[in-house]
C-alpha cells in the first residue's frame, strides 16, 4: 500500500497571478502486507515519518506565506508604484517543524516618500528597508521559544537539547549556550514587565477592604529556603548562596497551585515576584491568606505586607527540628 500526502494552496486574497488550486506532494511512503497479521510498529505513522511530513507541509506553508506577504509590500501604498529591488538575501527562521532559510529581498524607498534634504555638492543616499528583517527580529518562532524555556526550566539544558532532537524535525541538536541564552532573553523579558518592587504591597483602609466582594476561601502559602554551594568555572570555593522557593495553594476547586523561586542575593523584585503570583490567583485584600516558613529572616521577610489578613504560621516541621535539637544537646554524652 502506497500513501500519498498532497497540499492544496489556493489563491483567496487574488495576491498571485495564479488563480486555479496549486497540488503539491508533500509526502509519501509505502506500507507493505507481507501477511494477515497487522504488526505494531507499522500501524500508522512512525515518528521518523511524523517529522518528515510535518517538516514538509512547514516548509511549503511559510514559502507561501513569505511570498503572499512581500507581494503585498512590494508597492508602495501611496503611488502604487514597483519598489526597486536593492538586494536579496536569506534569513534563518526556527520553527518547531525545522529551520528555515526564508528569501528576504530589500527594496529602495519610493521617491513620493523620500524627503531627506541634502547639503549641495553632496551624494544624495536613498534609505532602503526590508519588508521581513523588521518582521522576523527573533530568527525563531514563538511557539518554538516557549518549548525550549519550558523543557530547559525542567531539566538540564543537554537533556532538554537531545529531546528537541528526538521529537522535532529538527537538522542538528541546539546546543547549550543556544539554549542558555534562549532563557535569559525570555526571563529579561519576563522580569521587565514585573512592576515596582516595594516594601509594603497592602493598600487601602479597612472601609474599602470591607467593600470588596466576598472573597474566597483562604489561600496557603509556604515557603522555605537553603544555601546552594557556588562556583566560578571549576573552582568550588566560590561561597555560598541563598535559594528561596515556595508553593502558593489555593482551597480545592479554586484554581492550580502555582510555585515560585528565586536567588536570595540576585532578584532585585522578589516580593513583587510574590505578589503578582497571588494576585494571579485571584487573592484580595479581604481574604485569609496564611503564611508558612522556616523562621528564617529572608522568608519572613519576603512574606510581610502582602496582604492585611496574612496569618505568618512556623511550620510542623522546623519546630519539631528545634526541639529535637534542644533534646539532643541535653541528654549526656
């Protein structure tokens, strides 16, 4: 049994000179029945098969949709003029389904919008632009961005790395420092939409918490924090530094719980990190939110003034490691 896998591509926006369906193959592979007995690993698609379509109908998609976009920008929208073409060159775009080499042409202003006054005697330049370059800033798709911070929040950037590999069409593996510098231009980003960061987040008077909706039932914050042993290259002795990270539970049916975490001595806006986290989650000035930690003075800290009915609870735990101190050093040796 032969499968065949076509594409259709049909003019709906009148962008092209063609008007009648374009039918590609993209596609196809052979299924033989050497017996009645139906095997496993043959039925269906196999990943290998996956990947080698799924790369195929990308590959043709973003082609199409590169042409139709530069056909629309290659007039210019107030004479209605051809732009005369400068140049051409490829840009690389990832995407979950394969890296592609995309065609990038770049015209010349058209005169109707060119107002640049030049002294005399000098070489009038003609100012160019590129309908994709503008377009395509981040060389990857965003859907592609999100898989790789996701997995490499998760494990180690080799695994992460290897598994992008084996599930997506992809040419070679991404290697680390890709991969590393992939995740901290998304935690800037991230961090550059936090707001403020401020000592005290309550506002209001109890009159205007009073007049809030009624709220929900209360919301179980817990929090806990350890030192991590630094390095510098392969030197050990670096010191140490504080790791902070904490669960914000919400009553059942009220929604997911959510974590959080963060580098004592390098966030610069770890309460307003909380903050946000509980705000998301629906919490308002007039519900109970109840506050667990080790004691320690950062966590304490760190969960101060959030909410006016917060209840600061030492957990189970740290006290029952206090007191188990306190009998240990006084039975004798």
């Amino acid at each position: 049994m032969k499968i065949t896998i076509q594409i259709v591509l049909e003019n709906t926006e009148q962008t092209h000179d063609r008007e009648d369906p374009v039918v590609e193959e993209i596609f196809s592979f052979e299924r033989t029945e050497n017996s009645d007995i139906l095997a496993p690993e043959s039925l269906g698609l196999t990943l290998d098969e996956a990947k080698t379509l799924l790369a195929g109908v990308q590959k043709k998609l973003v082609t199409e949709q590169v042409g139709v976009h530069l056909s629309k920008k290659s007039n210019c929208p107030q004479c209605h003029k051809a732009y005369v073409q400068k140049g051409r060159h490829k840009i690389s775009f990832s995407t979950l389904f394969g890296k592609l080499k995309v065609d990038s042409p770049r015209f010349y202003t058209c005169e109707c919008q060119r107002e640049i006054e030049m002294p005399l005697n000098k070489t009038k330049k003609m100012p160019s632009f590129s309908p994709l370059a503008g377009l395509l800033k981040e060389h990857s798709a965003p859907e592609f961005t999100y898989l790789q911070t996701k997995w490499a929040a998760l494990m180690s950037y080799g695994l992460t790395s290897q598994i992008l590999k084996e599930v997506l069409p992809l040419d070679k593996p991404i290697s680390t420092s890709v991969l590393s510098k992939k995740v901290k231009q998304v935690a800037l980003r991230a961090d550059s939409e936090l707001g403020e960061e401020k000592p005290i987040f309550i506002e209001g008077c109890q009159a205007e918490w009073e007049a809030l909706p009624p709220p929900a039932p209360p919301l179980t914050v817990g929090g806990d924090g350890g030192y991590v042993r630094g390095r510098e290259g392969k030197d050990r002795r670096f010191g140490n530094f504080e790791v902070i990270v904490g669960k914000s539970i919400p009553a059942p049916g009220q929604g997911p719980n959510k974590r959080f975490g963060y580098v004592n001595c390098y966030d610069a806006k770890p309460k307003r990190r909380l903050f946000d986290l509980l705000k998301s989650q629906g919490m308002q000035f007039n519900q109970q939110v109840i506050f667990l930690s080790d004691g320690g003075d950062t966590v304490r800290d760190l969960q101060l003034y959030l909410n006016p009915q917060g209840e600061h609870i030492l957990d189970w735990f740290h006290i029952t490691g206090a007191f188990s101190i306190c009998k240990r050093t006084t039975q004798p040796a």
